[in-house]
C-alpha cells in the first residue's frame, strides 16, 4: 500500500471506537522525504481538539530540547512524529484527581506501525520520546533515566529522551546532566541533518 493510501486509512481508523473518551482523531505527521523520526505516547487533549500535535507547553519544551523553531518542526519534510497510540487516550482519575494521560492505547501501533514504518526509507534519527516507545521500541522494559544516560548502547540512529511533559519536571531537576551534557548532543545531530536538507 503506498504512503498516501495508508495515511489516509490511519487517519480514518476507528478501532478503538469507544474506548476513547472523544470520536476517534488519530494525529500523526508524515512525510516521504523526512529525515527525523519522534515515536512519542499519545496526543493530549489539547492536541485532539487542535488536530496539532505538541502544540502545547510539552511542545514547546520539546522544541527547545530539539533546537528547532515551529516551522521546522512541523515540516513533514524534516520531522515525521508518530505517537505508540494516535488518539487521546484518556485521563487517569484517582481520588478524585487528574493524575495524567492514560497508557496509550495498543491497538495503533499493532495495526499501523508494522506496515506504516517500513515505509518511512529516509529516516537518519529516530526519537524515542517517553517510556511507551522506549520500552516498546529497545524491546525491554527498562528505566528511562538508564536508557537516556547511556545513548551510546543504543544503534547509532536512536536517540532516547524522557517525555517533555510539565510532569518530568521533578525527573529533569533530579537529572540536570539531561539538559546539559544529553541535549547538546541531540541538537547538534539535529542541526547537521536539517543543514543537509536545506
């Protein structure tokens, strides 16, 4: 199935059909030429009414951490972003509060990553972004601040950063070394591949 059939079949995707608390919105960003890859969780609530992904706080946390503007980042000429599960999950509640986003939902990456990233041939960098891709994606259930320390056990092409959520802010003040010994390393692989696009 080409590129563009299938986007349009993911798009209209409705088999988690009420098990979601909205209609199905699945969001993703993909393009032919694309060089970069985020495998992130799921879009949040803002996202699903905004059909944007990462237009929000943990957007712009993440673009910083990327190094990169708006239109960069949302040129499917440089970033593909493909969540583990393309519609909002859900919260959880628990004691009467919000407590975060529910696990993405399974059923996206089992039906569309297997035919959907074999076609993605450009990709130099992939983004694992958040404990559902790098848990999935490594194959192995690990601890996200082993696999974000330790880039260099990871293929050559796989880069492992914790979700930017506003939730990771106790993580990131516990892992200063994040921001600044990991991150430099990312933007400049960063840089040099959208240098070469331009």
């Amino acid at each position: 199935m080409e590129l563009d059939k299938l986007l349009i079949n993911i798009r209209q995707c409705e088999i988690c059909k009420g098990k979601l608390p909205y209609p199905p919105n699945p969001l993703l960003q993909v393009g032919y030429k694309a060089k970069i890859l985020i495998l992130g969780q799921a879009p949040g609530e803002k996202a699903h009414f905004k059909n944007t992904l990462f237009d929000d706080m943990s957007g712009e946390r993440l673009r910083s951490w990327l190094g990169v503007n708006n239109d960069d980042f949302y040129n499917k000429n440089i970033f593909n972003i493909i969540p583990i599960g393309f519609c909002y999950p859900g919260v959880v509640i628990s004691d009467g509060k919000r407590k975060g986003d529910k696990p993405p939902r399974p059923e996206c990456r089992a039906t569309w990553h297997p035919v959907l990233l074999p076609k993605l041939n450009n990709i130099e960098l992939v983004i694992l972004l958040g404990k559902y891709a790098i848990d999935y994606y490594l194959g192995k259930k690990t601890a996200v601040t082993t696999e974000v320390f330790n880039q260099e056990n990871h293929n050559k092409n796989i880069f492992v950063i914790p979700h930017p959520s506003p939730r990771n802010n106790i993580w990131l003040s516990k892992n200063p070394a994040f921001e600044s010994t990991i991150l430099p390393i990312l933007k400049q692989k960063i840089a040099t591949i959208i240098d070469h696009h331009q």
